[in-house]
C-alpha cells in the first residue's frame, strides 16, 4: 500500500510537470534521508530515521512551486517487561506521510539556493510488535499541516545536495485508547537533480 501511494504521489508530480513544455518549466526531484524526533510522549521509541522523496515544479519564471512528498519514518526498541500503548517487549512504530504544498525559492540564480515551504499532509501511524504494518498491528491515521525550510547547493547543471529542517503540527492518532501526536521536528541530507533553469 505504502509503495503504491508514494508511486501515484512521483506520478502526479511527474504528470503535472510534463503537461507543460518542458523548456517553459523547472523543478526538482530531491530524496531526503535524516532523523527525526517525536514528542516526549513516544519515549523511549521517539527517534526514528526517515527516508523521504520530494518533487517541486512550476514555470522558471515563478519564485514560487508546487511541492509533493512522502516521507517514511520508522524506529524498534525492546521495551522489555515495560508496555507502551498496549505492546510489550520489542515494539516498533512506523510512520508513512504525504504531504502537498508550496515552496518559494528567492534565489533562481546561482550555487546556494535556500527555500522556505508550507502545506497540509495526511499521516499514517502504527504500533506493533512486527513489521506487517496493517496486520496485527494498530494503525491510524491523522491530518496536519508542515512547514520546512533549507538550502540546497548546485553542483553542475542538474545535482543538488543540502540540509533541510521540517516541522510537523496538528496529528493526534489513538492508540490503546490514549491519544497521542505525530508532531514532530526532522533533519535530513539532501540528495537530487533539477530540470530546467
């Protein structure tokens, strides 16, 4: 499921960017890979690493793009004789989003260009003692909102590499009975290629 999600996700972005002509339009497809940190109430599985891809497009002229994402996050400790929502021993959570917003880079020109976005998500949560994420498992889901910020830097035409900073607002998922939320703050390297100018 997740896998087909975060493919109809590449292929809309994909689709949109291609219904222009191409020399009229620019982006970038950027993969995230970094850490993120949940609130205190996750504890102690509240640091799980995460692996995103995101695609941004809009015509060159624009300071402003179109931004679609999904992130993946997941972490597994062994709680031992503890619980935590209702699991026990080794328990692992997961985490799977999509997210839809904007992003405006100031700078067009040039090796260092730092950006700032926003935008709505819908996240998908589970807990559980393996892996099989909708098996077995207790899964939920919630809507928030993001904002993100970084620099990216051009190397050649088409590569980019940078830092990017995300925060997370507004999920509460119920687990066990307990609610709880997804909020979080994330940091992650950059890694991509861009099209057009």
């Amino acid at each position: 499921m997740r896998r087909l999600l975060t493919l109809a996700t590449l292929g809309i972005a994909l689709l949109a960017a291609a219904s222009a002509r191409a020399e009229d339009m620019s982006g970038n497809v950027q993969f995230f890979v970094g850490q993120r940190w949940l609130g205190d109430e996750w504890q102690p599985i509240d640091e799980p690493a995460i692996f995103g891809v995101e695609v941004d497009f809009a015509p060159q002229s624009s300071p402003i793009r179109v931004a679609l994402a999904s992130f993946m996050a997941a972490d597994s400790q062994d709680i031992g004789s503890g619980t935590f929502l209702g699991d026990t021993g080794d328990v692992d959570i997961g985490f799977f989003e999509l997210s839809a917003g904007f992003l405006w880079l100031p700078v067009k020109q040039g090796v260092a260009r730092p950006y700032l976005g926003a935008g709505a998500l819908m996240m998908g949560a589970v807990i559980g003692s393996n892996w099989d994420w909708f098996e077995d498992n207790d899964f939920d889901h919630s809507f928030g909102f993001y904002g993100t910020a970084g620099v990216y830097f051009k190397v050649g035409d088409t590569f980019n590499i940078g830092m990017d900073g995300r925060i997370v607002r507004g999920t509460e998922f119920s687990f066990a009975g307990t609610e709880i939320d997804g909020d979080y703050e994330q940091v992650s390297l950059l890694l991509g290629f861009s099209w057009g100018k």
